[in-house]
C-alpha cells in the first residue's frame, strides 16, 4: 500500500528565507507525486506534480521539488520565501494500484515571519 | 472559465439526519472525486465518479454514497449521520483519465451536532 509521510507538521520562516518542506513516499510501483496547497477556508490548489518526466519540477509561485527515487523523497523548495506563502501544504502520491486516487500526508502549515 | 463549485458552503445538522452536497465540477471536465478532510484524519478519499459510474471508492461505510448526473454534476449523499461525520467535503474535477492533477473546489463544511 501507499504512503506519503511529511516531516513536521509546523515549519516556521523568516521574509526572504529558504522554504524547505520534507516529503517522503511509498509506493510499489511508479507513483505520480503532487504538491497541494490550501490557504483558510479554501480548497486545495496544484502547486507541482512528478509523473515520471523530469526529476526536478517546477510549479507555480516558485516553488520547486525533486523526486529522488533512492531516497524516497519529494521535497518541496523555495529560495526565497514571501508572506503570501503562509498555508497548509499536502504533499500526495497516487499510482495504478490505487486507482490513482491521491493519498495525502498529514500537511505542514507554513509560517512566516516579518 | 468557472471552478468546480461546491454547494452549499456550510450546514449543520444533527446526529441520525442525512445531507447531500453538490458538486459542479469545471466545464468539460468529466471527472469528479470526492474528499473528507478532518483535523484527526487529514484527507481522505472517499469515491470518484466518472460518466455517470463511480471508477473507485475509498474506504468508508456505505452511510457515504454518491451519483454523477450526465452533465457530469455530483451529488455525495450522507445518511443516519454520525458526530463523527463532521468534516469539510471537498469535490474536485479532471478531463478524463484521472492522475491525481485535480482542481478542488472550496468545499461543504458540514457540523453534526
């Protein structure tokens, strides 16, 4: 079965910072890994997706990620953080055994500071 | 081009009553899943629907239901709700092949009281 597991559940960071948001996965086949975020009282907004093209992908907002198959991981990244960034982040795996229904991890809120 | 739209926004209802919430979902797009979101459970799938079949179901009771319409619209259907029911409902839409890539709607938030 899948798993995604999302180390941390709060990250704090300064203006201008570097966002990292740790993600790792499991999967017995090749999954599709999204990056979800979701500001108060809204739904859910695509910020990137890995369906097996390129490792490093790029999304929206200048956020990046990195599948690195050895390890397991999709790590969400952004040089330079902004306030506007403040929310929830979910990353997400899906694959055919799951009827590429996605399976979120627990989501980290985001915070940053002046 | 309008977004998947949730209705309605916010109800509450008490223990044993049953609630539908309906879903548009982004014009031309056919598929429509359905998510519960808690605080204790995170997000969770519940079914997905498309042309009117469901395609896949997740792993809930057979209290949650749900139906696609031929203009792709659709409705979940809770019934004999429980206090644990209480959650944010949110409905989201592809074209076709479902990959995960969906677009959410904001959600029904439900409270059972």
């Amino acid at each position: 079965a899948q798993s995604v597991t999302q180390l941390g559940s709060h990250v704090s960071v300064s203006e201008g910072a570097l966002v990292l948001l740790r993600c790792n996965y499991s999967s017995s086949v090749p999954p599709y890994l999204f990056w979800y975020v979701q500001y108060p009282n809204q739904g859910l907004q695509l910020l990137l997706k890995y369906t097996s093209a390129a490792t490093l992908v790029k999304g929206i907002n200048g956020f990046e990620a990195e599948f690195k198959k050895s390890e397991t991981s999709f790590h969400l990244t952004k040089p330079s953080a902004h306030m506007s960034d403040a929310a929830e982040y979910f990353c997400a795996v899906s694959d055919v055994n799951s009827g590429y229904a996605l399976n979120f991890g627990k989501g980290t809120s985001l915070l940053v500071t002046p | 081009k309008a977004g998947v739209t949730q209705t309605p926004r916010y109800l509450i209802k008490t223990r044993g009553q049953q609630v539908t919430l309906s879903c548009s979902p982004i014009s031309g797009h056919r598929s429509v899943s359905w998510y519960q979101q808690t605080p204790g459970q995170g997000l969770q799938f519940l079914f997905e629907y498309f042309s009117e079949t469901q395609r896949n179901k997740g792993n809930f009771p057979g209290r949650f239901s749900g139906r696609q319409f031929s203009n792709s619209r659709s409705e979940m259907n809770v019934s004999t709700l429980e206090l644990g029911d209480s959650a944010l409902y949110l409905c989201a839409s592809t074209v076709g092949r479902n990959t995960g890539e969906l677009f959410f709607g904001e959600g029904s938030r439900l409270t059972v009281l």
